[in-house]
C-alpha cells in the first residue's frame, strides 16, 4: 500500500468527509465522458487527482492542480 500523505489546498488542510482521518491515498483518476469513450478517445477526458482516505477508503476527487501533498511522518 502507497505511504499515506496529508493534503491542503489553498492553505486549508483537508479530513476526510466520512471518518474524519487526514492520512490519504493519491491517485490520478479520468473523468471519462460518453463522447470520447463513444469515439474510442478516453485518453483525452480530464484527469482529476483522487485523495483516497487511508483508514475508510472514501474518495474524494479534486481537479483544482494546486493541492499541497505532505508525506506523513510514521
């Protein structure tokens, strides 16, 4: 399992909406859409980066580039 990191953006340091951890998962995730996957061109959907929550597993997905990543220290 990926070393769990804790994130901010714009300054504001991010929990998690159902349990409440701040140690998390990152991930690229594609936000595919019925047009390009119809036209056989998923690979050019946007991308979001997905903070999975380490304890819970909820995933929260941001587009926004400007997240703030910090190893947690173990």
């Amino acid at each position: 399992m990926a070393k769990p990191v804790n994130a901010a953006v714009g300054g504001t340091w991010i929990c998690c909406l159902i349990c409440e951890s701040d140690q998390f998962r990152v991930r690229e995730v594609k936000l595919n859409s019925f047009g390009l996957e119809f036209l056989k061109m998923a690979w050019a959907d946007e991308s979001a980066t997905g903070l999975i929550c380490y304890w819970c597993g909820y995933v929260h997905l941001f587009v926004n580039r400007d997240i703030e990543l910090r190893r947690v220290k173990t």
